[in-house]
C-alpha cells in the first residue's frame, strides 16, 4: 500500500483524512471555485461545523501580507530603489488580484491540514 505524502496531498488539495478525494472540483483559476461538501473517497465533511472556514481568512490574510512583502522587496529591488508610491500600489494591487483565487483554495486547504487537530490521516483509508 503506497501512503500519500502529506506535502503533495496538500499541494494537490487532497482530503487530510484519506489523502485521495478532492476538496475542490474545479481548478484553481475556474469561473467559480465550488468545494466538495463531502470527500469523494472517504465521505468525510468538510465543513465540520457551521462557519467553520470563517478562520480560513486569517490564513488567507497571512499569505496575502507575505505575497506583498515579497512583492514590495522584488519591485524595490527590480526597479533599481525607486520610490514611487504608484509603481509599488500598482504591483501589489495587481498581485493581490491574480493571487486571490489561490489564496483562497489553499487558505481552506491549509486550515484543513495544518490548523485543525482534531482531523487525523487515516492510513487506511489511503488506498487505490
């Protein structure tokens, strides 16, 4: 029995029960993102109570404070130290904007298997 590693089952946005089933049936750049409500495989929910995903904007929040640091540092540094407020505001807006659906698939992800302690692999529930 081949276990999935737990780096590509949250890459590839697996269940963080039985690391097969999706937890999204569309692609990351999709029209609309819609989420399984019970996993494919194993029929583990979700959404294990009401709001629950509320705290998956703090997650979201911290990756897109991270993406503009970064981004700020590069513009800074590609610019050759330019101090213009609207080269910086366009570059973060911008990112900010292409960003928003993978901050929000992967804030969901990351708090399903990262931030939730009570939700434990289940090796045997990782078969083919």
């Amino acid at each position: 029995m081949a276990r999935t590693p737990k780096l590509k089952a949250l890459i590839n946005s697996k269940c963080p029960r039985c690391r097969r089933g999706d937890i999204f049936f569309s692609p990351v750049y999709s029209y609309r993102q819609k989420m399984n409500e019970l996993c494919p495989s194993c029929g583990f929910k979700f959404e294990i109570e009401p709001g629950y995903f509320y705290a998956a904007m703090y997650v979201s929040y911290a990756l897109s404070v991270g993406e503009t640091i970064i981004a700020g540092m590069l513009t800074f540094w590609l610019s050759g130290k330019s101090e213009s407020p609207l080269l910086y505001l366009g570059v973060i807006f911008g990112l900010v904007l292409v960003l928003s659906p993978f901050n929000y698939r992967y804030s969901r992800v990351i708090l399903l298997h990262k931030l939730t302690p009570r939700i434990k692999y289940n090796p045997d529930l990782d078969k083919e």
